[in-house]
C-alpha cells in the first residue's frame, strides 16, 4: 500500500467466499471454513502473480518478487496442513469451492490490477492469522479432549 | 442592348434608367452574398480518445474560413472557439478540421458547432453535434485516461467521474492531493505539469470519494523515447552479420511500453545486439517505444569487420627455456585469412608477445625459466584491416623442465679468533632451476693445497668454520671456501670467498639516518679499483656468528640505499662497504644507523650519595641494547610530590650531578637518558639528607668560646671591683675654670667653632694638669660642613657610630649602676648612635645650666639631631653634629654661665690618651686632646678622628686588644 500510495481508508468487498462466521460452527467446520479461505486465497495469489508478471512484469527480479513468491511458498504450506488436518477428522475428500465467477474476470486496467493483486495479499494476511487463531483454538480443544474430533468426525 | 426612339420626352428617362440599373447592381451583389454564405451542412464527428483528437468534417459550401466552437454540453462551457481554415477534401468535397483536447473525451460531452466566414460575413451555426462523455446517467464511477504513457515534463489532464448519487472528494497524483476543476455534474478534471520520470510499475492517480467501497484510479507511465547509440556490424565466420548497439538512455518504460527494435526491418529480440544470416554491407537500426523512435546505420564490407572467435585445443610443447604453444580454429575459413594474434604468457608477471602469418595456429615461447609454471592465453585479430581483437582463449597452464642452479652468492663472518662462518643466501625458485637436493661446501687453503668438503642440506645457508684446526694455518695463509647448489638437473657453477679477518683496524662508523628508501650510504670511488663493492649489515648487538645480510655492487657505485624487510625501528645496524669482496675484500667504510629511533627501553642505573650537605648522583650507560637509538644526553629531575622539575639537562659525557643547597629531608631524584624520540622511563633514586655535623660543631665550638671569654671577664671584675670603681666611675671633681668663665652674661650663643673640643679635666688629685676643661681648636681640620647653625657640641657621626660599634662588638662592657641609666638613655636616642656613660648632671659639654633649663634656655638640639635625654633634663646633652665646629665655639674664650659652676651637672671626664704612639701620631687633632668627649664612666674616645675612625674600623680586633691592654695598665697602681 505504501509503495503504491493507495488510500488507508478504502476497501472493497472481500474476494474470499465463505460462509460467515458463526458461534455455532464447531472446530471441524472453523478448519473447513479456513481451509476454503486459504484455498481461494492460494488460487488468486497464482492468478495475480501471472497477471502481475503479464502486465508489470521486469526483466529484473527484485525484492518484490522474492517477498511474493516466500508468501506464496507459506501460504501453500498452510494450505497443505489444514488439508492434512481434515483429511485427519473427517478422512472423506475435500470439496474445495470454486470462486465466484465475476472474481474470475481479470482486471481490464493496470489501476484494477494493482488494487487487485493488493486486495488479495490483504486477503492472504487476514486468512493467516485467521489460521493461527483456529489452530491454536484447535490445539487447545485436543489438549482438552484428545478424542474429541475423531469422536465427532465418527458421528458425522 | 435595345434602339430607343429617338425623341424628346426620352431625357428624363435617363435618369431613371441609370438609378434602375444602380439598384438593380446592388440587388445583384446582396443576391450573390447570400448564395455563397452557406450555413455548414453534414457536420460529423470522429473521436480519437487515445490521442484526444476530435476530427470534424462538414461540407461548407464556398467559404474558406469558419468558425468552430465546441462546448461542454452540460454547464455549456465554451472550451474552444476559433477561426480556422479548414482543409478540402478533394473526394468529397468536405472541409476537414482536427482539435485536440487538453482532457481525455470520455470526460463530458461536448457540443461542436460551426459556421462559415467571409471577411465579416458569416453564416448562422450549424445544428450542434454533441460527443458524449462519460458522464452519462447510467454510467459508473471511473478516470481517464488509462494507462497512459507520456514523455517526461509533459502536462496531462486526469478526470474522475463519481457515481450517480456519490461526492467526490480528491483526486490523488501519487501521494500529492491536486486541484482540482470541474467539468461537469459528475465529471472532475486535474492536471498534473512538467511531469517527473514514474517509476518501475508507473504512478497511480486515484480518485477518492464518499464510497469507500472502490477504489477508482488509473496509472500513468513516464519515460522517454529511444536514444541509441555505438551501433555496429561485424562477422565472425566471415559470414554472418553480427549487430550490436547501445542504449544512450533508459527510456524507463516495459513491458508493452518497452522499445522494439529491427534492423534492416527484420525484428531483434534481444534489446542490444541482432543477427542477421548475411552480410547484407548496409544497415539500418530502428528503435521505437510509445513516445517516439531513434534509428541508427552502419556499412562495411565484410573484411574490415572480422572479429576472430576464440582460439581452441590450446597445447603446449615445454622445455627448460621455452615452449610451443598450438591451436586450432572454430571456422575453416579462418585458414586463408591472416591473422595476428597475442600470446599472453603469466608466471609471477605477465608478459604479451605478438605472433603472426595466415590462419597462425602456433607461437613459440621463449625465454621461459626452468622448472616454472606457466599459465598461457590466445587471442588474434585480423592482420590486414585490423577490427577488433578476438575472443581469448581458454587458459592453458603448462611447466618447463628443470635446469641446473645458478651460483649461490656467498659471504663470510669472521671472528677475531679465526674462528667465522661461510653464508650464502638460498636460491630462489627462479635460481634454483628446479628442487635443490643440497650444498656442497669446499675450504681450501691455497698455500697448504688443503680442503675439506662438507656436504649440506637444501636448507642450510650457513657453514661454521674454525680455520685454528688447520695445522697449517696462519694469519697470513688465505683459505678460500666454495659452494655449489645442486639439484635433480646436476650442480651449478661454484661460488667462492675468501676466508680472513679484515677489520684489523675497522673504520669509524658514521651514523646515516633512515629515509623512506632505506638506509643511504656513499663514499668515493676510487678509479685505480674495478672491483665491486659488497654492502653488508647486521645488528650492532651482534659480536660473534652474527647472521649477515648483504648485497653486491658493480664497480663504479659510489652509493646505494639499503633496505630491507628485516629492519626493526630501535635496533641499531652496522654497515660496512667492502671492495673486491670475490677477490680480496677490504673493509672501506663503515656506517651506523637506525630505521626508527625510539626513546631507550632501559634506564640508568641511579647511585646517589651525600657529600657534606650536597648530593652527589652517578650513573653509568645505557646498554646498547636498551638505548634503541643515539643517546643525546640526560635529564636530571627531582621528584616534587607528583611531578618531577628538571634540574638540568647534562650532555652525553657528564654521568654525575651533584645538587647543592636541599634541606634536612628526604629527595627522590630521577635521571632519563634520551634520543631524538624521547626520553626513557628514567632511574629514580631516593636519599634522606642528614644534617650537616661539621657547621653546628663549629657553632656550637664559637658559642662556647664566647661564653667562656665572658665569664672570665665577669670573674676578673668581680675581682677588681675596686679598681674597676677607681678607674672608672671615681668620684667626679669639681670644674676648675681657667680664666674668667663668666665674663659674659647671657644666653649663650652656641655655635661651637669647628673641630673644637672640649678637653676633660680629671679629677684634679688625679691629674692638676687635666682639671679644667680647655676648647681646643682645630683649625687644620676643615670638613665644611654643617658649619654654623650646626649645634654645638657635636662630632662627627661617623665618629660617633664608630664609638657605638667599639662598644657594642665588645662583649666586655663597664658596667656602672649610676651611668646606666644615662648610658641606656643614650642608646635609646632616635637619631645618634652615640652612648654616653657616666655623665650624670651635665646638660651641656659647653653649657652649664640648672636641670629647668637645660631644655629651654640653652642649647636646643637640632630637631634632626635631637638627643634624647629623656626627664632627666640635667643630663649629659650629646654632642650632635660631627663636623658643626665653628662660629663661636671655635673662639678660644670659653662662655660659661655662673649658673654653671653651682650645678653639679657636669664631671671632668677622666682624660685618656692612648698609650700607644702608633695611635697617637696617627691622629691629626692635637695630641693633648683626643678630640672627643668622653663619659665619665666611660673608657672610651667619644671622638676620635675620622682617619683615627677608618683605620680602627679596619682593625677592630686590634682596638679591642689596645682597650683590653690599656684596662690593665690603667689597673695598675
């Protein structure tokens, strides 16, 4: 934001679809909800990425480039956890939801695409510390009742 | 034209037809006016809203000029409104006119009509075309112009159009907030002057209003157009057209925005350089971006262009002293072309040799050194029409094959008991050819034919040698020891030296001073001689054995800078200048000096004693090893508390001090040598100074003299009392005035005449000569001085001290209850020194009057001079000034006042003549009369004359003895 001198006080509707969050949803669907967060957030980061070297792309990788891609490197291994831990309590195949079809248009401006691939970095933070807070919500409730979601994920 | 009859009545029809016509011509010309002023019909417009040009086409009749005005549509702003002279179209017979808009199109709606003009005549306006912007009902919020790209300092206007129902806030250029102008409802307008050069992902203008829930905005890239620069073809298979250019600036665009470039219109994807399949001989580089484009040419022919490949399979062939080196060629065509190529050959320096011939595939190296590495590199050019040097070669590493060493450069220490050592510095790898394996070492006396030999290690560079084992050998015999180095190759040439001891009687050493170039040292040639010279140093410390450097010179040196790694600062060195050192080495010259000076490491050696009450401080050298440069000389402190004060600074020879004048006490003295770097840490000594024994043994020895001296004088008075009594305090007589003493009556005028005295009459049954008082005048004394009003009665002060100083150095003092008082009285006049002793009721020594009128009716002393009698107003009145003998005193009548002869103020003083002719005739006052007054009680000349004054001031011991000696003749009876 600072280096592209965008405005503090502006944001657009969130590009991650998911239901909202509810009191009534257990640790397993927290994790589910987290982990088609973190999904859809992995799947614009590559299309940004692409788009950004298609439009904005140097000869010249630079510092930029290098913080981009550590991001994406950690978001996927993010991505690849939660997976592991649902396929650990529910052992069935993971649905993940495709993205809205008007997010699949791809900016038309350079503006657009800047705000674009800025929307969704903002996305891939708020969705990592959602993570942290549901993996220690989830690490604490085990330590509580270590069966608990193997238990729950049966009765399911 | 019509006949008219021919009548009368046809005059005033003339009239009339001639102003029909008029009107008639004028009707004409506004009926023509009209045709032509057309109103423009079929107005069109063409927008072009990347470049911002609105193109406006109408048929326009015959006119030439119209007017145009164009408008915003919605606040029916005139935005442009000129005269312009349309162009023609031949085709369709349209005027044609293009406008280009400060804002982008899509901002708002403009109106565009327009007229025709002639001169002042112009025709109504065309129906109004509107261009719709942006801004309409139904659209969204958005700016413009997108992603535009603009060279630097150019001005562009941005526009922002809000929503339907939404505010607008700002529009922002980078991080600058801009003014801002409005075009429409919804349409807002800012622009950005004299723009900077954007960076890598442009600038972004944002839109900012009361929706926080887009963000609207646009980027703009700026840059610069293409600059090229160095563009140039060659060939390196003689073949293809190799092209290559330089970017004289960084447009700072990408991407889409980035410069295309081609040559000779085929396209080149690399930005610098483009291949093209022949040699075409004549090219054409074109570059283009978004804001403009740059075209260079170059032309050749294909030989002048040839830059060589690198040469390939590089191979040696060594040998001791030289190598082959082959090569091949990437490109057969390179055989029939000739080439000069450069040979690059690397050991410890780096050397180039130039080869040549056609299609060279070899160079021969030469002068290489034995058992070296070598790394070797290839590059050639073309020899004829010379481009470019080629690429080089890989580098090649090769060794030549070992040789046999040189001869090792020996040297010799002796000892001056023939004892020494044979040295010779190790061969070096560019001397040794090759591994050395070892030395051998040969003594040889030539007289005797004798030798011994003695195989070393590669290692060694020295040999101890004792020629006193030689049965045969003598001072005068010479011994000659030989070194050969060998290795795996064979042995080199031997190198000799010959053995004896030559400083028999060595040359002083001058000092040289280090210089950045070492150490400088020169002497004089001499021309008989054409031997060589042999430097050699070592560390002045050393004395046996000592591990030598040295270097050899040419015949005709007469100077050299030595230097070496080896040197250290503070250590001293010996150089010696040897001439003929293979042959027959003499000693020449010898030098001392030192890289760097410093300040001595070592101190003195402090000694410190007391000789009567000084102290006497010794020392010896510094040690050579701790002086660490030349000793200028010492400085002496002495410890003063905390710091120390510089006593004195002693030159180099002087090793003692001695300090004088210190009091009973403990002193800590400190002794530091120094060198021009400065002084060492210093020697310290501390003494307690004991009281000097002798001076208080003296004193104490003086003391006791004196206090026995006294005591026998008080036992001897004691003794005599009686006589003391009789001699000096007998019973006063009365006066006997000759004459008549009383003839005059009256204050008496006392002006005594100069060097008049006043003679004492003794008691007269002790003397009837002496028993009256008699004024003996003294004219042969002429002092002049204080003649006149001078009072009477007095002497001379220097007569006066002198009695004082009598009386006072004597430790023998009459002592006489009835004249101590006035005695005491005397002594504590303010302004004489004169004591009178034993005159009780005189007042006067000239006037006699009653005790009341002492002080106020005769003689009032001078104030200067004034006697104090204190209350005893009936005292002895003290003669006042030395010389004031005059005036009437000097008259031989006497005046004496009756009053005077009934007081018994005055007493005949007891008349003293010295016993000693010696003193007698010395004086030159009348003998009779010693010229003074003198108390009663007192043994002493009150005035004795100066002459008399000067010569026992001189010889004060000697009147002590004449007072002594005259006390005891006076006590016999």
């Amino acid at each position: 934001r600072k280096k592209e001198n965008f405005p503090p006080d502006v944001s657009d509707g969130p590009l991650v679809s998911v239901p909202p969050p509810s009191s009534q949803l257990d640790t397993r669907d927290k994790l589910w909800r987290l982990h088609s967060a973190l999904e859809q957030c992995h799947s614009l980061l590559e299309r940004a990425i692409a788009k950004e070297e298609e439009e904005l792309g140097g000869e010249e990788k630079g510092e930029y480039e290098n913080r981009r891609k550590t991001v994406k490197d950690r978001l996927l291994f993010l991505l690849n956890h939660t997976r592991e831990l649902l396929r650990a309590a529910d052992g069935s195949s993971i649905f993940t939801p495709s993205l809205d079809g008007s997010e699949l248009d791809d900016p038309a401006t350079l503006f657009q695409l800047k705000w674009w691939v800025y929307r969704i970095f903002m996305e891939v933070k708020y969705w990592s510390q959602t993570a942290i807070a549901v993996l220690q919500e989830l690490q604490s409730d085990t330590a509580k009742t270590p069966s608990k979601l193997s238990k729950r994920s049966a009765r399911r | 034209m019509p006949h008219l009859p021919n009548s009368p009545t046809a005059k005033p029809n003339y009239s009339s037809v001639w102003v029909a016509f008029v009107l008639l011509g004028i009707s004409a010309i506004n009926t023509q006016a009209k045709i032509a002023i057309t109103v423009p019909q079929q107005v069109s417009l063409s927008a072009n809203f990347s470049t911002q040009q609105l193109s406006i086409s109408w048929l326009g009749g015959e006119a030439t000029t119209f007017d145009l005005i164009i408008l915003r549509t919605e606040f029916n702003e005139t935005v442009f409104y000129d005269t312009v002279s349309a162009v023609l179209n031949q085709d369709g017979g349209q005027h044609q006119w293009t406008w280009t808009s400060v804002e982008p199109l899509e901002c708002t709606s403009l109106s565009l009509k327009v007229r025709s003009r002639e001169g002042k005549t112009i025709s109504e306006w065309s129906e109004p075309q509107i261009l719709e912007g942006r801004d309409l009902p139904n659209s969204v919020k958005s700016m413009f112009p997108q992603d535009r790209t603009v060279p630097v300092g150019a001005n562009t206007t941005f526009c922002c159009i809000v929503q339907e129902g939404k505010d607008f806030k700002s529009i922002l250029y980078g991080s600058t907030v801009m003014n801002v102008k409005r075009l429409s409802r919804r349409s807002y307008a800012t622009t950005a002057v004299n723009q900077n050069i954007s960076g890598n992902s442009g600038t972004n203008v944002v839109c900012l209003s009361n929706d926080p829930s887009s963000l609207t905005g646009t980027v703009i890239f700026v840059g610069y157009p293409p600059l090229l620069s160095k563009f140039e073809c060659e060939t390196r298979d003689l073949i293809i057209a190799e092209c290559q250019w330089e970017e004289g600036r960084s447009t700072n665009l990408y991407r889409k925005n980035a410069t295309r470039y081609s040559v000779n219109e085929r396209d080149c994807p690399e930005r610098r350089r483009c291949t093209l399949s022949q040699w075409d001989g004549n090219w054409t580089l074109l570059a283009v971006n978004p804001l403009g484009q740059y075209s260079l040419t170059d032309s050749a022919e294909v030989s002048h262009r040839v830059h060589p490949v690198a040469p390939v399979k590089l191979t040696p062939v060594a040998h001791a002293w030289n190598a082959t080196v082959l090569w091949e060629w990437a490109y057969s065509s390179y055989s029939s072309l000739a080439l000069v190529c450069q040979v690059e050959l690397a050991s410890h320096n780096t050397m180039l040799g130039n080869f040549s011939g056609v299609g060279l595939r070899s160079a021969v190296l030469l002068d290489l050194q034995p058992d070296e590495e070598y790394k070797v590199q290839v590059r050639c050019g073309s020899q004829k029409n010379f481009w470019k040097w080629g690429d080089w070669s890989k580098a090649l590493s090769f060794k030549t094959k070992p040789y046999v060493p040189d001869a090792p450069d020996v040297w010799m220490w002796m000892n001056r008991d023939n004892t020494g050592l044979v040295v010779w510095k190790p061969l070096t790898r560019r001397q040794s050819h090759g591994q050395i394996v070892g030395y051998k070492v040969t003594l040889w006396n030539s007289e005797e034919n004798e030798q011994h030999t003695e195989i070393l290690s590669p290692e060694s560079k020295v040999l101890p040698v004792n020629l006193t084992r030689w049965a045969s050998f003598s001072g005068d015999n010479k011994v000659i020891a030989t070194v050969i180095a060998k290795n795996v190759e064979g042995m080199s040439q031997p190198a000799s030296v010959l053995l004896h001891l030559i400083d028999d009687e060595p040359p002083a050493l001058a000092q040289t001073v280090y210089t950045s170039t070492g150490f400088p040292l020169s002497w004089q040639h001499n021309d008989n001689s054409t031997c060589g010279y042999l430097v050699e140093w070592c560390n002045a410390l050393c004395t046996r054995d000592c591990p030598v450097d040295w270097i050899r010179l040419d015949a005709g040196n007469t100077n050299i800078s030595v230097q070496s790694a080896d040197f250290q600062p503070g250590v001293r060195y010996n150089f010696s200048l040897y001439s003929c050192p293979s042959d027959f080495p003499v000693l020449t010259h010898r030098w001392q000096g030192y890289m760097q000076e410093l300040a001595p490491s070592s101190s003195v050696r402090l000694e410190i004693t007391q000789q009567g009450c000084d102290v006497v401080l010794t020392w010896e050298e510094i040690p050579l090893a701790g002086r660490r440069g030349f000793l200028l000389g010492y400085n002496v402190y002495i410890s003063n508390g905390s710091h120390l004060t510089r006593l004195a600074n002693l030159d180099l020879g002087t090793r003692t001090y001695t300090k004088k004048g210190l009091s009973v006490s403990i002193h800590k003295f400190t002794v530091k040598a120094y060198t021009s770097a400065g002084e060492d840490t210093g020697g310290t000594a501390s003494i307690r100074l004991e009281s000097c024994d002798g001076l208080i043994l003296e004193i104490l020895a003086s003391l006791g003299m004196v206090t026995f001296l006294l005591a026998t004088v008080a036992y001897f008075c004691y003794k005599k009392r009686r006589w003391v009594k009789k001699a000096f305090y007998p019973d006063i007589p009365e006066p006997k005035l000759p004459g008549d003493w009383f003839r005059t009556q009256g204050p008496l005028d006392v002006k005594p005449p100069p060097h008049s005295m006043v003679h004492i009459i003794e008691k007269p049954e002790r003397d009837s000569s002496k028993d009256s008082l008699v004024v003996i005048p003294e004219e042969e004394e002429d002092d002049g001085e204080g003649i006149g009003d001078e009072p009477v009665d007095t002497d001379e002060p220097q007569l006066l001290r002198y009695y004082n100083q009598v009386v006072d150095e004597r430790p023998i003092r009459p002592r006489f209850p009835d004249s101590s008082v006035s005695s005491s009285s005397s002594v504590d006049s303010a302004n004489t020194d004169v004591t009178y002793t034993g005159i009780q009721t005189s007042c006067s020594s000239l006037v006699f009057l009653s005790d009341s009128q002492c002080s106020s009716e005769g003689f009032q002393p001078h104030t200067g001079f004034s006697v104090s009698s204190g209350d005893r107003g009936g005292g002895y009145q003290p003669q006042m000034q030395p010389v004031a003998l005059g005036g009437n005193l000097a008259s031989p009548e006497p005046l004496v006042e009756p009053q005077v002869v009934s007081s018994g103020g005055y007493k005949p003083q007891s008349s003293w003549l010295l016993d000693s002719p010696t003193e007698t005739d010395e004086k030159i006052s009348p003998p009779p009369s010693l010229g003074s007054p003198t108390s009663v009680a007192s043994t002493q000349f009150l005035l004795p004359d100066s002459e008399e004054h000067e010569e026992e001031r001189r010889q004060p011991s000697s009147l002590a003895a004449a007072w002594f000696t005259n006390l005891l003749s006076s006590a016999k009876p």
